[in-house]
C-alpha cells in the first residue's frame, strides 16, 4: 500500500540533500538540527568561517528559490551576533509521476535545488 510522506519525512529528505552538498563543499558540522521550525537547521563552519543554514522542503508549485523573507531577516540578526553568513537553502520535491501527487515512500520523486541562497 502506498504511504505518502510525513511533513518530517520531506524535510529529512530536504535536510539529506542539502547536507551531502555541505560535505562535498567542505563544511564541518558544529550543530545540525533537524526540526523544520527549529532555525538554523545548520551551523557550519568552512574556511575559518561560521554559516547559518536554514533548509526548507518547497511543494511543488513553488518555487524552491522563495523564501519568508521575516524568517531570513530574523534567522541573519541572530547570526550577525555570531559574525555567522546566512544562507536559505529550499528544496523542491515532488512525485516524479505526475508532480500534482504527494511524494510516496520508496517511489520516485523529482529534486529540485539549486544551491546555497546568501541571504
């Protein structure tokens, strides 16, 4: 029987994502934090330098590259206290059937990210 995924799931799968690209980039995890509204759900260092990463799973309509602009705003004066970059990195996620259907647990799915957003 098909299960669709729970809003944890797809922000795990997100959060998955986005984290391989932090490795592969050369980030150190200092704190990782996988509760959606827990912000950041990263904190990286690279290069001597401290990031703050928001991650967000986008449903399809919507565009992965928009983001709460308050939440940022708030997400980067918290991070200025830290001398920390911001960033917003959104996922997109949907059925790689018909992407008007949820994303269902061990069936294909379609990524659509794009990278780091320096907010």
């Amino acid at each position: 029987m098909r299960r669709i995924l729970t809003e944890q799931e797809l922000h795990n799968l997100a959060m998955n994502i986005v984290g391989r690209q932090l490795e592969t980039d050369g980030f150190e995890f200092m704190a990782i934090n996988s509760k959606p509204k827990k912000n950041p759900q990263y904190v990286c260092l690279k290069d001597k330098d401290l990031h703050f990463i928001v991650v967000r799973n986008v449903e399809y309509p919507n565009d992965p590259k928009t983001f709460d602009v308050e939440l940022m705003e708030k997400v980067k004066n918290h991070a200025v206290k830290f001398e920390a970059k911001t960033y917003f990195a959104g996922v997109g996620l949907s059925n790689a059937s018909d992407q008007t259907l949820p994303v269902y647990l061990n069936e294909e799915y379609i990524v659509d990210y794009n990278g780091l957003i320096e907010i």
